[in-house]
C-alpha cells in the first residue's frame, strides 16, 4: 500500500485526499468472518457509510445496523432486500414506518408509535466497565424496569419482541467484551436474540495491536445462545483508510514548532474527538514514506505540532510528535477508516471537500 500511497502523494495538490485500501479491508472483513463463525455479524454504518466501504464488507456481514432514515435509505438503495437493524435514541414518526429486519426499541413511547415490527428490545445496564474509552450510558436505552413495561404492555400481535440490544461502552479488548456479553445476554429471555453492540479496541498509538477477534468469536460461541449478533464499526475500517495532506508552512510560535497542513479536522475530526496524536507517514518530494507513530522521531526529529488550516487551536492532528517537516511533504494520516470524513464537519470555513481514492481492487 505504500507504493500506492507514494504515487497519489506525489501528484497530491492543494486539495486532501482520502484514499482507501479496499484489499487490505476484504481481507480485515474475511479474517473477522472467519473469527465469528457461527455468530451474526452487522455491520455499524455510522463507522464510515462510503458506498465502496459497504460493497467491500457486504459478502462478509449478515446485515447492517444504520441509525437514521438516510441511513437506511442510503443502504437500501445499495442492497435492496439486506438485513437491516435500525437503532438510535432519536427515531422520528417517518423513521418508525420504514420495515427494517429489527427495529432497537429505545423507549416504551417508541415502541407505543410502532404498527407493526420485530424489535429488539435495548437495555441500558448499569455496569462498571473497567478500561472503556467511551461508557453508552444516559439516555440510551431502557433501564430493566422499562425494559419489562415493554414487555407488558403488548397488546396486539403485530409488534413482536425477537429479543434484546445493549452497547454498553467502546474501546475494550475481547477479554472484558466477552464478559460484558455474558452480562447482557443473562438479561435475555430463553430462546431470545442477543445483540451484544460493538466496542471492540481500536489502538492509535499502536496500530499493530489489533483487536483478538479469534478470543472474541470463541468467548460469545462460549455463551451458547442460538442468536448472538454483533455490531462491529471502527474496528472493521479504520485500518483501511488514508488521509492525505500537504505541508503548507513550518513555524516557530514562542518556541513552539508548527506545522500548518491542507485540510483540518473538518475532514478528519477523529484525532480531535478521541483526544490522540493521529498515526502518520510523511512523503518528501521524490523521497521514501514509512509509517510513523507519533513520537517515533528519527533521534534527528524536533518536536512538532501538526494542525489545519481552520480557525480555532482545536484544528490539531497531533501534538508534540517527533518529525521533519518541510513545506511542500505530503503528510499521510493512517487509520483514517472510520468516524473520520462522515463525522466531520465539512463545511466550516468553506474549504474544498477532499478527493477520494480507491485503489487495490476497486472496479
């Protein structure tokens, strides 16, 4: 990939570029597959909705779990008859008459606005995850007490409880997310689906360290239920995505060495919102790129800090790194797969949209 990577860097203008690998994503998706065999595998599109993204991952997934009505309008048009399970806190009137496969029920009032559906029922617990980047608490879901006035208040036979939903926090490796499952899947009735979300760990500041997926899919075949589902997302694509930038300028601020990209975090909002130093290689003009994780400088490297070109000091793919750069080197940010371009905000300061590539298999 990186002789791909060079090329598009070396003919990069003053726009970004996204490129994916969409090689390196079917073989992620395959050895995933194989992983959970014998396990119900959705994938989350919210993590990155590209419609090349989702033709790469369909012949490996069951399904896919979207979150609003563009959403499933969008996969719809792609997939026409594909499981779909439609979650989010939020449903409108005009969501709740879409017929997904599963519905995820959210509240009692939702479930009171539907005609007729197969839902899943989600269920907020009130665990102590110990390590999660990211706890799905507060209004998400039903606590168990109105996971259970659902239940009751069935009156007719057109809404059909087919089980239970919960994900209940991110970033957690496949040790502690085989023992959430087995929590989530104790509050399911006997002979109901379990669908135990995503969460598995992503790691920025060392993208070799992947997710156990092996451990994973042996822990939840462990639990023995018929229907187990998960709802994987960032640990999916993030891997396969590039985002490349053009070193505009080097300064020094009261002692403070800058370097002032194309694009921002209006294009790749990832490194701001998770609070990391974004993964990265750096192209020199007819010169070689490796990968570098932030602070692997060359013992010759400065510490730098790596921004965009929006006004505001959050504008920042990575602090304090070892690096040197120059105006005019192509800086390539790794793992830039997923909640990267479809969760930034794009029109802040009217700059161009970035280019996107896709190389390694795309028709």
């Amino acid at each position: 990939m990186i002789a791909e990577l060079r090329e598009i860097a070396g003919r990069l203008g003053d726009v970004p570029a996204y490129v994916y690998d969409l090689a390196a994503l079917d073989a992620h998706a395959a050895r995933i597959r194989e992983a959970t065999r014998g396990i119900e595998v959705y994938y989350a599109v919210k993590a990155n909705p590209d419609p090349a993204i989702l033709r790469t991952l369909a012949p490996y997934v069951d399904g896919f779990e979207v979150s609003s009505g563009g959403e499933f309008d969008h996969v719809s048009a792609l997939f026409p008859g594909k499981r779909l399970a439609f979650g989010g806190p939020g449903k409108t009137a005009s969501d709740l008459t879409r017929k997904p496969y599963r519905f995820h029920v959210e509240s009692p009032r939702e479930l009171d606005l539907l005609e007729s559906a197969d839902v899943l029922l989600r269920v907020n617990l009130r665990t102590e995850v110990e390590g999660a980047a990211l706890a799905m608490s507060g209004p998400f879901g039903m606590d168990p007490a109105m996971v259970d006035e659902c239940r009751t208040r069935l009156g007719s036979g057109n809404i059909r409880v087919r089980g239970i939903h919960a994900h209940l926090a991110s970033g957690l490796d496949a040790p502690a997310l085989i023992s959430l499952a087995k929590t989530i899947a104790d509050h399911a009735h006997e002979g109901e689906e379990v669908c135990v979300g995503g969460g598995m760990a992503v790691d920025y500041t060392d993208p070799a360290n992947i997710f156990d997926w092996t451990t994973y899919g042996e822990g939840l075949r462990g639990l023995d239920r018929d229907i187990l589902r998960i709802e994987p997302g960032r640990a999916m694509t993030a891997y396969c995505g590039w985002y490349l930038t053009k070193v505009l300028d080097v300064k020094r601020v009261h002692g403070e060495l800058f370097a002032i990209l194309t694009g921002g975090t209006h294009h790749l909002r990832t490194p701001v919102t998770k609070g990391h130093d974004q993964p990265f290689t750096v192209f020199t003009p007819g010169g070689q790129g490796a990968l570098r994780r932030p602070g692997e400088g060359s013992g010759h490297d400065e510490e730098i800090t790596l921004v965009g070109q929006l006004c505001t000091p959050k504008d920042v793919f990575a602090r304090r790194v070892g690096a040197t750069l120059r105006p005019g080197d192509v800086v390539a940010f790794a793992m830039a797969g997923a909640y990267a371009y479809n969760i930034s905000h794009h029109d802040f300061l009217m700059h161009p949209k970035p280019e996107f590539h896709y190389v390694s298999g795309m028709p």
